[in-house]
C-alpha cells in the first residue's frame, strides 16, 4: 500500500470516482457506455472506445511502474483537477504534463500525446465542472490500481473479465506489449496465445489482490455471464453503483448488451497453443474451459 494522505479530490457533496479496467478487449466499451447513459462524467477528452485520455496521457507508460510516490501522487492530483475542472493546473502542473508529450509512445505519437495536454490545460482553464457522478473508464487502470485507489477516498473499481482463452486469440495484445515484460519478468515479448494467457493471468492475479483491499468497493465484472444473464449482470452492475435509472434508462442499457461473436472462439484452436495451469486458472474463475 501506498503510505500517502488522500487527496483532497473528492467534495462532501459529490460521490466518489468509479474506475473501469480491464485486458484489452473485454468488454469495457460497454460499461464505459453504461455510465454516460447513467450520467457519468467521464472526462471531456473521449475516443471511440470511450476511453478517458486525459488518464492515458499520465499513467499509460512503462515508466509509471517505477514512478516515486510523491510524483505519482502528483499525476493523481493533475488527474483529478481535470475531471473535477476545479482549478487550472499550475505553471508546474503544466511543466509536469508537457514532458508527458516530448517523444512518441509505442501506441500514441508525441503529436497525439500534445492533443492531450492541450485538451487537458484547455479544460482546466475553463469554468468548473458541475457537481455530478464522475469516473473513467481506461483499460490499463488495472496496472497501476494498487497505487492509485489510497489516493481516492471511496474509489470503486469494476474490472470487466472475459474468458481468457478467447483473449488470448483476441487481435487486441497491446497491454501484452507493453506490460507483459515487466509482468512476466521477460526481455520482450513476441505476441503468441500461450504468453497472452499467461499475461492475462497474471493481471487477474493483480487486480484480485487488489481487489481485497478494495473490499465491497471492488467488482469483477464477467462480461460472458452478462451477456448471457443481461437482465441479472445490469441489475449486479446497478447495485454496485448504487445507481437507480428510470424504466427507459434501464431498458436502453438492457437492450445494448450482446454476445460477441468471438465467444468461444478458442475452441477453433488446439489446446497444446496454452499450457494447462493457466488454462486451470480460467476454470477457476469460473469461465468454460472444454475444447
């Protein structure tokens, strides 16, 4: 645990954060969809996914792995001025934020990152936000979770989970790419389903442990059971969020949720492609497993 004072993000009158995360590809664009039909505010900087980029410019790197504290907690602040449109940033704010932007990323050119930051400063500049429901929704929240949720008092986290047999031959392997290394102890890493199912394995390792910390706070989300029991999974959802729609509202989201066609799409595959303590993994978090 992060052994820092909460910041100071979140007013009497406003509920806290809710954080979406998941492996690339699981179903996120749903829930994230979820909560701006609900009323979310999930920042002023979306792509078509329904990304949060205002996050993924300051946490989506290799380098926040190994990030101090207190320059962490400084992203966190800059993350929450602009989702709460408080406060401009500071000269030192924006001098943080533009180095985010001087050199390309492996997913996002420096041109793309300085997008970012001028939507960021630009919005911060502006009039505060409204009080309201706010979160974000940026898959590779789960990264750095452990680190983020002592700094939001009352953060809630849903992780969205699909079968990890049927991610592993998903073309979506940037987090592969990117946090596989460092999460599977490797040099590189030459995409290929055995070690996509290793990496997604270890996230759910993760973000479990996370999970505990985060308590009645923390959901994981299985994107297949909701799309089989839609009616049972929204109502889960709900709850957890401690949101009631109206009948319509209810019934929009209701009718948004459908089975991907790449469900069981592993089955295509021959077993010897993954080896088999992952594949018990799977199993045990409850997902079908038979060829």
């Amino acid at each position: 645990m992060v052994s820092l004072h909460a910041l100071p993000t979140v007013t009497a009158d406003e509920p806290p954060p809710i954080a979406v995360g998941g492996v690339g590809g699981s179903g996120t664009r749903l829930v994230a969809q979820f909560l701006l039909d609900l009323g979310f505010f999930l920042g002023a900087d979306l792509n078509g996914s329904n990304d949060t980029l205002w996050f993924t410019l300051l946490f989506k790197r290799r380098e926040i792995l190994e990030t101090p504290d207190a320059a962490f907690r400084d992203l966190v602040h800059v993350f929450c001025l602009a989702m709460n449109g408080s406060a401009p940033l500071t000269v030192a704010q924006h001098d943080l934020v533009a180095r985010l932007a001087e050199a390309d990323r492996p997913d996002h050119d420096a041109e793309w990152l300085r997008e970012r930051v001028h939507s960021l400063e630009a919005w911060t500049a502006g009039a505060p936000r409204a009080s309201g429901p706010w979160g974000w929704k940026e898959p590779n929240t789960h990264v750095v979770l452990p680190r983020l949720a002592p700094l939001l008092p009352g953060l809630k986290y849903v992780h969205v989970v699909r079968n990890g047999l049927d991610m592993a031959y998903s073309s979506n392997q940037a987090q592969l790419g990117l946090w596989g290394p460092p999460f599977l102890g490797l040099d590189g890493v030459e995409p290929s389903p055995r070690l996509s199912l290793k990496y997604w394995r270890e996230v759910h390792r993760r973000v479990i442990e996370a999970g505990k910390e985060l308590g009645d706070r923390f959901l994981m989300l299985n994107y297949d059971r909701l799309c089989r029991e839609p009616e049972e999974g929204l109502e889960a959802f709900l709850r957890f969020l401690g949101a009631r729609p109206e009948p319509a509202t209810r019934d929009r989201l209701l009718a948004s949720i459908h089975r991907p066609e790449s469900a069981g799409r592993y089955r295509r595959h021959p077993p010897s492609d993954v080896d088999p303590d992952d594949v018990a993994f799977v199993r045990g978090l409850g997902f079908d497993t038979d060829y």
